[in-house]
C-alpha cells in the first residue's frame, strides 16, 4: 500500500516580540495540494520564535490526527525553525530546546523532512496565526471561517513536487527573545489603566497521604487521592470562595488530587470544572514518591546541581523548573483570554503556582526556592489589558484555621 503524502505549512506571530501571539497551520493533500485540516491558536505574550515552533507542533499532530504513517513535508517561511530542525543549525535557547524535543516526538524523524518557503508562498498559515491572535486580543479563541474548497493544483505543485531549494547558508539571526513577561510595573505605577483585570485565584489542591511525608509527587507518580485530611480543606476552602461570591470560573490541573479539590468548589459554587493540561505538576522523574533525603541519599549530585539551577531537570525527567515555567506562562495566557475581565479559580500544584507568582512579579529564576505554599492555600493575581501584572495574595490559609 502506497505511503500517505502530507505538506504541512505552519507559522507563528507576536504583535510586540515579545507580545500577543498565535500559530496558524495547515496540512495539505501531498498529491492534489487540497488543504485537509486546519489549527491555530491564541497562546497569550510569546516571541516569534516560540509562536513558530507551537505552529509546527500543531500542524504535525494535524498529520497525525489524519494518518501517522504519512511522510510529511515541512514548509515554513521561518529558516531559523527549519534549519533548527533539520539539523543543521543548534538550538541554544532554552524556549526552543523543549519545543524542538516536542516537534520531534510527534513523527519518527525518517518521516519528516523540512523545506524553506518565501513568506508569500505560506500566506494560508500566516492567515491563520492572524485570525489567532485578532481572536485573543478580543478576548475570544480561534474557531475555523467556512471557505471554499481549494482549487486543485496542478503540474509539479500537484504532485507535491519542487525544485531543489538551495543550500541554506547561516545568516544572523535576532537573539531568541524569552517567551517570559517582561518585570511589571509597582502596583500604583499602572493606575492609569482603568480596564477590569482579570483575577486568577491559585488554590493550591488538598493534602494526599504524600504531604505530609514531603515526599517528591509530580506529573509522573502515582497520582494520589485527596486524603481525609485533604478532603476537609477542599470544603473548607470551597466554604471561603463560595462566601467571597466573586469565583466566576473554574480551571483546574488535569490531576487526580486537583481536580477533586478544584470540584469540591465548584459543586459549591454552581459551576463547571474546566480542565488545562498545562497546569500539571513538574515531572520530578525518578525522585517520584521519595522524600528529600531518600533523593539525596540516592541522587546526591544531580539533587545539589537542581537546587541551584532552574535549567536542571530532576534525575530521570524531561522537565525542569525553567521548563515549567514556559508551560504555565501558555496555559496562564490561554486562561487569560478566555476569560477576560473575570475571577477565576485556578487548581494547581506548588511549582505551577510558584512559577505564576513569579512571573507575575518578574522575580529571578531561582526565586521559586524561596516560597513556601502550604497545602490548600490561596494566592491571587489580578493581570490588566497592558501586560502588568499585581500580586494580591500569597499563600493564604486563614480558611483552614
């Protein structure tokens, strides 16, 4: 049986660099050229480069939503992603590296092959990062226009087939921008935007038998159950939001602990759960189920390099604390702009909602150190229209008492 052919054409805006941004790709028909599915998305303030790499993993798993045995063939306006990922230049930025990894994992590498185009020959997915990012500014997401069918192509561009680009040659390219909020502004320096910020209240979820023990539980272990313990501060944190009468939504991490506490508000409160996987805990690999000595006893080199940098990934895991954060800055944005203007509950962990906090006040890296969540505490942040950010509350538990 004949290989399936796909040409998938991505690419990636951001209106300020870092900024509003959003990814548009389509996955076209190998031999008619017709255009079989559509993706984009508002990610919330990125950089070009982040808002590319995000379209090239949205397209990818367009093809492989359709057939993941096709060859596919990558065209982007972007040299720098398809140099990256052909090989041929490094990837130095720490934004890139996870997203490139993550690229990689979608296909086997012998099923890819990545191809330059010229910025007016990609206009179907530039279209597409623009309807985005107009969505999200507008506090809406990304849903498909009906179009016409498109014409089919016909001669070599039917075929799929090309003339030979010629060899790329290295050329400068701008510094790869963090995908981070630049440090906001004090609280009073703002006032001049009088726009209705939307407030993120972060409870951190209800004990498990873990807590207590301070024992590692990311995205990798066992998963745990609320305890009795657990349970208890769920309502009780429930009973405080319900009282406060101003939660208008509910997100919550996709993992079992959260979202049962995330639950136990919302059947309070009247209103759905809304799951983002972004909110997830940090893969803490094989340091999962351990306490702090046991990892030390076992670890000790690679437990001494993580509590001193940010970029360092726990023994076994594909995750840093870096890492973490670039992935909770999108699912912060992706929360922002569905709801803007409103209070609402978010359910997480301790390294998202450090992570959060920090972002929030342009804090160092290795501020995530020094914070102290107890479990089933509550933060807030209120963010506003122009990018600043304000931090209302930290690490609350008077509910509990």
């Amino acid at each position: 049986m004949p290989v399936r052919r796909f040409v998938v054409e991505a690419d990636g805006g951001s209106r300020g660099n870092p900024g509003p941004a959003g990814y548009g790709a389509v996955v076209r028909d190998g031999d008619t050229g017709l255009i079989i599915a559509e993706a984009a998305e508002y990610i919330g303030r990125a950089t070009n480069n982040v808002a590319e790499y995000r379209g090239l993993i949205a397209g990818l798993r367009a093809a492989h939503e359709i057939d993941p045995s096709a060859a596919v063939d990558v065209r982007m306006d972007s040299k720098l992603v398809v140099e990256q990922m052909s090989g041929r230049w490094k990837i130095k930025h720490p934004d890139m590296q996870p997203l490139a990894a993550e690229a990689r994992t979608v296909f086997p590498r012998s099923q890819v092959g990545y191809t330059w185009i010229p910025r007016e020959r990609n206009k179907d997915a530039d279209r597409l990062a623009n309807e985005a990012m107009d969505a999200g500014q507008a506090g809406k997401q990304w849903e498909p226009k009906a179009r016409p069918a498109a014409p089919e192509l016909s001669g070599a561009e039917a075929s799929g087939a090309e003339s030979a680009p010629s060899p790329l040659t290295p050329e400068p390219v701008a510094p790869e921008s963090p995908a981070e909020p630049m440090a906001p502004k004090a609280g009073w320096a703002f006032a001049a935007d009088l726009s209705t910020p939307t407030t993120l209240v972060l409870l951190r979820h209800g004990e498990t038998a873990l807590t207590p023990q301070k024992r590692f539980s990311g995205s990798t272990g066992s998963d745990p159950e609320l305890s009795e313990k657990g349970r208890w501060q769920a309502e009780r944190a429930a009973e405080a939001l319900a009282a406060r009468g101003t939660i208008e939504a509910v997100v919550s991490s996709p993992m079992l602990r959260a979202r049962e506490t995330a639950e136990a508000v919302a059947i309070r409160l009247g209103l759905p759960v809304r799951i983002e996987e972004g909110l997830r805990e940090v893969d803490f690999g094989d340091w999962e189920g351990l306490t702090f000595a046991e990892a030390q006893q076992r670890h000790p080199e690679d437990l001494s390099a993580w509590l001193g940098s940010t970029e360092v990934k726990p023994t076994g895991s594909a995750e840093s604390f870096a890492t973490l954060a670039q992935r909770v800055a999108v699912a912060r944005d992706k929360v922002l702009a569905r709801y803007p203007g409103k209070t609402v509950l978010v359910v997480s962990h301790v390294g998202p909602i450090k992570s959060l906090v920090r972002l929030a006040l342009g804090a160092p890296p290795d501020a995530v150190y020094k914070m102290e969540l107890s479990a089933a505490s509550l933060c807030a942040v209120q963010y506003y229209s122009d990018g600043n950010a304000s931090l209302r509350l930290l690490n609350d538990t008077g509910h509990l008492r």
